[in-house]
C-alpha cells in the first residue's frame, strides 16, 4: 500500500443554517456512512448522547460535546472493524447560537 500525498478536498459555500464540520480520515469513513457519523454528531451537539460517553476523552481535558463526539466516532469505527488510521475532529458551527438561546 502507498500513501497519497494529495487530500481530497471539497470547497462549500457555507451558511447559517450549517450545524457541524467533521474532519475526518478515511479510517472513519470507510466503515461509517455520511448519514450514521452525521447523526451521531448531531446527537452528541445536542446533548442527546448517553451520559455514560461524557469523559471519552483518555486525558480528561476537553469534554466538550464536539470532543465527545469525535471520541465515541473513533471508538465506533473501532468497533466497526476498522483497519486504517483514525482521526476525527468535530467543529461545532452552533455553538453561539445554543448558547444563546438558552
């Protein structure tokens, strides 16, 4: 197996309307569906994720919901089998606006 060195890169106007970016290799995409990760982050930002998937993150800094959803991605790829490297990151693009209209 060979290592490419160009990314795949996609360019989106983007809108107000947009909730999440998830950056991700393709260890978790290769055994995850768009829709399933999708939801997965949206269930997390919301705070409709299972109490018990609050402190994924090994070293205890950053259990924000968008850290959290990117830990219990990384895990499900695991489980999921998969065989390549994994990285996720999450960026919530709603933060402010939750925040505001609590």
């Amino acid at each position: 197996p060979y290592v490419i060195a160009k990314p795949e890169v996609t360019i989106n106007a983007r809108s107000n309307e947009d909730e999440f970016l998830i950056l991700a290799s393709d260890g978790l995409w290769d055994v995850l569906s768009n829709e399933v990760v999708c939801e997965v982050a949206r269930r997390c930002l919301s705070g409709r994720s299972h109490r018990s998937y609050s402190g994924l993150q090994a070293d205890g800094r950053d259990d924000t919901p968008a850290a959290i959803a990117a830990a219990l991605l990384t895990k499900l790829a695991i489980a999921r089998g998969s065989q390549d490297n994994i990285t996720v990151v999450v960026v919530d693009l709603q933060t402010r606006l939750r925040h505001q209209s609590r």
